[in-house]
C-alpha cells in the first residue's frame, strides 16, 4: 500500500533539495565513517555471479553504483526522490566504467517487483521514514528469493558516555553545520537527531532483530560501528 502523501512528503522534502550535493557532506557529518559504513554492509552480502541486487533508499547511488562495478552483478536501484535518482543517473555516467544499473522511482512500501525477484536486497537510512516499518520490511523480504541475504545500515543512538559527544553532534554540530551550507542542509542538520532518536525509541535493537525473524529471516546479527553511532543489520531469507 503506499504511504499517505504526509509521510511520502518527508523524505522527498528533505532530500531533494540536497541531491545535488549530498556526497560530500554526508561524508563530512558522518564524521568521515559513511564509506566504512557501506563497505561492512556490502562485506554481509554473499553474492555469486550472476546475481541481482535490490538497493532501496539507493539515494544518489552511492552503494548501488558500487557493487553494480562488480563483474555479473546486476542493480535495481530504487528510491522515492526523484532528484536523488537524477543524481545517481548523473554520477553513474560520470565516469564511464560499465554498469548495470537500473534506476526506479518507488516507495519501499510498495516494491514493484514479483516476489522472490532478488538474490539480496539491501537498503540503508530507510525505516526512519516510512509510516509503517514491519510492512515495509515484509515487502522487502517478498522480493528476496529464500536463501538471499538481506542487509541494512542506519544511524543509532550510542550508550555510555559516546552518548553525550553524540548529543552534541546531533544537537549542536549539525544543525549549524547544515545552517553554514544551505537552507536545505539547514533542515536536514535539525531533522536527523531527533528522527535517529524517535525511531530507536520505538524500535530498538532487540525489537527490530525480532521483526526481522517475523518477516522469515533466520541468522539475524546486527553490527554497530562507530562508539554505536551506526547499526547494521543482516540476515539470511529461510527456504
Ligand atoms: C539518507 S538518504 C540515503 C541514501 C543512500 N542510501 C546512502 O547511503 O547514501 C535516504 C534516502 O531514502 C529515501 N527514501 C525515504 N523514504 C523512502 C521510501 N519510502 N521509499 C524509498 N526511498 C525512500 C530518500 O529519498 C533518500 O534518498
């Protein structure tokens, strides 16, 4: 079913004024770990060639366009921004190196692919910003064969004392970051503590790894990074 527009408008709100120069910020106000958190992502993935790869909250691609350089490895690259999408088109022609990639705008709530279409599916910084986070993820896992891995990466709120350097960063350092470089940054650079904040509220570890067990998975871990700033979450679909 697809998101009321309230909630649809969100996330394209905030991100499509951002799209153009996402890259580099992103790197910047992850404290410099946003391609350390892809790469133990991607490392979760088992793939053997020939495989196809749902990547949904692709964003300007910054994965997909990674494991799409693999040799047999095939991409749908999904998200419900159409600017991000026109930036990872963008960025994906930039360089030249042979892909195959496809770019699709889409919610995650409603995956418009048959069931048991992908070898993995992954998706990163998604849940914050659905309005309903198990349909979502049994949407996610229908389109998985069984056997497939499915993978996830979002920020989390830290513990101990990483949680007041945390605070500060989230309170402080990003919402006048984001204010230094534009009024969409601006926005953004508000919008994420308390949103990183709510969603670990309502969806804590413990309750996302045993969501995931419901959807079918078996194998279920989860990794944090980062002091606890990052999460990432894997698991295996059951035959
Ligand atoms: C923080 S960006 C992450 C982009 C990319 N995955 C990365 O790691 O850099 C989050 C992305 O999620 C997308 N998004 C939010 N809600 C979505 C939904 N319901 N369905 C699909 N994409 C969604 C946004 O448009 C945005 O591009």
């Amino acid at each position: 079913m697809p998101p009321s527009a309230n909630v649809a408008d969100v996330p394209r709100t905030l991100f499509a004024g951002i799209a153009t120069s996402y890259d580099w910020p992103a790197q910047v106000f992850s404290l410099f770990q946003y391609r350390r958190w892809h790469r133990l992502l991607l490392s979760r993935l088992q793939l053997s060639p020939p495989a196809r790869v749902l990547d949904m909250a692709t964003g300007t691609g910054a994965v997909a366009l990674q494991l799409a350089q693999r040799p047999g490895i095939e991409v749908a690259a999904c998200d419900i921004t159409r600017p991000m999408l026109l930036q990872a088109k963008a960025l994906a022609s930039r360089d030249g190196q042979p892909r195959t990639i496809d770019l699709i705008e889409c919610t995650a709530e409603a995956v418009p692919f048959p069931d048991t279409t992908f070898d993995a599916v992954i998706f990163t910084y998604l849940l914050r910003y659905v309005s309903d986070v198990p349909a979502t993820l049994h949407e996610l896992a229908s389109v998985l064969r069984p056997g497939g891995t499915m993978a996830s990466l979002d920020f989390a709120v830290p513990g101990g004392l990483a949680y007041h350097l945390w605070r500060v960063h989230t309170d402080a350092v990003l919402p006048l970051g984001g204010a230094l470089l534009s009024p969409a940054w601006r926005r953004v650079g508000g919008f994420l503590g308390p949103s990183i904040r709510q969603f670990c509220q309502r969806w804590p570890q413990p309750r996302l790894l045993d969501l995931w067990r419901q959807c079918g998975f078996r194998d279920v871990r989860a990794k944090r990074l980062s002091l606890g700033g990052a999460l990432v979450m894997w698991g295996t679909k059951s035959k």
